[in-house]
C-alpha cells in the first residue's frame, strides 16, 4: 500500500486520525484537541472528556 498513514484510535471520538497527541496514555486526535483547549473546566463538555479518559485507563486496567 502507498502513502499508508499511521492512524491511532482517538480516546475521545473513537475515530481513527493520523494527526494528535498523547494525553499520558491516552491518544487524542486533533479535532479533540482543538474542542479540549476551547472548553473551560466549568464547561459540561470537559467533564465528559475527564470521564472518557477515567473510562478508557478503568478498562485498561481490567483487561
Ligand atoms: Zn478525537
């Protein structure tokens, strides 16, 4: 295959995106980045990005 890029499951959205970071353990694509630093804590919106990464290391350990 040509110009295959690498892709990671984002921890947030699920989707597979080649651009992004790692949060600790956790990748995150640049859209959920983007979303992240435009959210202050106060913000629904963050607490559910908090749960998604508390959810993903839960099973991670359980597995
Ligand atoms: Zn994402």
């Amino acid at each position: 295959m040509m110009g295959e890029q690498t892709t990671t499951c984002c921890q947030i959205c699920e989707n597979w995106k080649g651009n992004g970071f790692y949060l600790l353990d956790a990748f995150i694509c640049k859209d959920c980045e983007h979303l992240m630093v435009n959210t202050s804590p106060d913000q629904e919106i963050y607490s559910y990005f908090i749960e998604r990464l508390k959810e993903r290391r839960m099973h991670s350990y359980l597995m």
